[in-house]
C-alpha cells in the first residue's frame, strides 16, 4: 500500500514523538507499506523554520527522510489536475491551509492513502485520506 503522509505524523514519525498513533507506527512498520513524503511538506517546513516556528529545516527534513527510507513525491500536473476535482462537503467550515490541500490532491492523483491527523479533513468528500 502506498501512503503518503502529513506533515505533522511525517515530523512525529521520523522524531519518533509519543503523539505518533499507534495505529500509525503499525503501519509505518508494515513492510508491505511504501511511505511517502511530499516536496509540498518540505516547503511548509522551511517556511515554517524561516518563520521560527520549527526548529527543524526543509533542507532537515529532506535528509531525514532519506535516511528513514521514504520516497519523494514530487508535485506534479497531475496533482494540480485533481486540486481541481476534490470534493468539500457542502456548508462545513472553511479549510484555509494550502499545503493540506495539495497533499490531499497528490495522494489523489496518484491513488494512494494520505494519513493526517488533521480534523479538518473530515470536510472533504475524497476517499483517499484517513484521519487516525
């Protein structure tokens, strides 16, 4: 299975936070499973770290993800393609972070699994998340 993860479980997975689900260690540990990381969160993460919000910088982020074994997903046409096709559920609140919605259209355009611990997920009528 591919899965693509968010950034906060991708920062807790390679620091190995206790705010890492246990169902997400389990699968992270499943050797049938093929974890991703986006471009897109090494982006928020150097904006982030620009901003002094995060100690830890894209450039970081990018060899840790190397060494932990996860591949690159790089932003493409396609992903752009199904930015324009998910489906918010009518009259929920707003969901204004852009980095959360380019993940959510890669993993779509692609056909793989984002895991998020983001609630606002929840206003997308998409099957290609899952909220643990």
């Amino acid at each position: 299975m591919d899965i693509l993860l968010d950034t906060h479980l991708l920062l807790w997975a390679l620091g190995d936070s206790e705010y890492l689900p246990e169902s997400v260690k389990t699968i992270i540990n499943d050797e049938k499973t093929n974890l991703y990381y986006s471009t897109i969160s090494m982006w928020e993460v150097a904006i982030k770290h620009k901003k002094g919000k995060l100690k830890i910088s894209g450039t970081e982020l990018f060899h840790y993800c190397e060494q932990a074994g996860f591949k690159e997903l790089v932003l493409n046409e396609k992903h752009i393609i199904a930015l324009e096709t998910i489906e918010k559920i009518e009259e929920t609140p707003p969901h204004n972070d852009p980095f959360d919605k380019i993940l959510l259209a890669q993993a779509k355009g692609d056909g793989m699994l984002l895991l998020t611990h983001d609630k606002c997920f929840s206003y997308y009528d998409e099957p290609y998340y899952r909220i643990v």
